[in-house]
C-alpha cells in the first residue's frame, strides 16, 4: 500500500517539476534549481517513504523550491551582469 503512494507522490512530483522546467520563463523559475530540487525530492521520497514526507516536509520542500529557484535566477543575472 505505502510502495503504491510512493509511486504516486514520484509521479506528481516529476510532473510537477516537469511542468516547472517547462514554464520556466513565465513562472520566473531556473530550470537547474527546479531540475536538482525535483531530484533530490525524488530521491528523498524514494528513501524514507511518502506518508512522512507528505505530512512533515511538504510545505518545506515548495518553499526550498520557490526560494532556490529565486536564489538561483538572482546569481545567473550577477554573472551576466558583471562577468
């Protein structure tokens, strides 16, 4: 029962960030951020499992993930900026 959910939440996740990856430009998101953050969460709910990752750290991980993707556009603008 939890391998099936398990599953599942893999399967959201990747089309979550798939839809990330592909709407990067209009939701203002660096495909490397959303691709590394989509694979570590991946990784994350593959190894520990999907109840405690569901209740616990969900809201987390979409803050990391709006946050990193932020951080990451804001450096890509300095180096083409300044370098």
């Amino acid at each position: 029962m939890i391998l099936l959910r398990q599953d599942l939440a893999m399967a959201l996740l990747f089309g979550i960030g798939y839809a990330g990856i592909i709407f990067e430009e209009s939701l203002a998101f660096n495909k490397s951020g959303v691709g590394l953050l989509m694979a570590v969460s991946l990784w994350v709910i593959r190894s520990i499992g999907v109840r405690f990752i569901l209740f616990a750290y969900l809201p987390k991980l979409i803050l990391l993930l709006y946050l990193s993707s932020f951080f990451l556009s804001e450096m890509h603008a300095f180096f083409i900026k300044y370098l």
